[in-house]
C-alpha cells in the first residue's frame, strides 16, 4: 500500500533527525549548541514521525472506517503542537539560565545577551 510507504519514509526521516540530535549531543563543544543540536532535531524528529503516524492512521481509517483511528489522528496533531511550543520555550529557558549561572559560549559565538547587558 502506497500509505505504509510513505509513513515508513517519515518514520526513517523522523529516526534521522533524532539520530542527527544524539550526534549534536556528543559532539558539539558547548551547552548552547548541544541545545540548538537537541532541541531542532527532536522537534523535526517527532514532527516527522507523529507525520508517519497520522498518514498511516489517516490510510487505516479510509480502509476500515474504525473511528480509533480519528482518535489517533487527533492526538497526534495535538502532541505535534504541544511539543512545538514546550520544545522552543523549555530551550530558550534553559539557555537564558545557563547564561545567568555563567556559563558562556565558545569565543567563535556571538554573545548579543552580554552585549545587551542582560
């Protein structure tokens, strides 16, 4: 079925983002680009697989008409939108107080917080 093929690719570009933020985790000198590296990648990673998600339970519903499948459908969109906004929140938070507590970036980074004098 053409549906399983195309949720399948999401999933695979889901675990490659999710991958790609392990990756950043490791290797990335600071903790201000390990949390850009973390935070872009999960949120991509997660959109692409909840996508592979609701395009197989979008294909599923269609074939059977089982209404679980809107209730899959439904709660999907809905963690997609909640993970938007508490993913990019909870990063901005955690570099602002890691900037308060000292913690400053690589000398090659552009630090507009201490230029502003905040």
């Amino acid at each position: 079925m053409l549906a399983d093929s195309i949720a399948f690719v999401l999933l695979v570009i889901g675990l490659i983002f999710n991958a790609l933020g392990v990756i950043g985790l490791l290797r990335f000198p600071d903790v201000y680009t390990r949390l850009h590296a973390s935070t872009k990648a999960t949120t991509f990673g997660s959109i692409f697989l909840c996508l592979g998600v609701v395009v197989y339970a979008i294909a599923h519903y269609f074939w059977t008409s089982d209404s679980q499948y809107l209730m899959v459908i439904v709660h999907t969109i809905i963690a997609v939108f909640a993970l938007a906004v508490t993913n990019a929140a909870g990063s901005h938070a955690i570099a602002r107080a890691a900037h308060k507590s000292g913690q400053m970036p690589e000398p090659s980074v552009v630090d507009r917080l201490s230029e502003a004098g905040l």
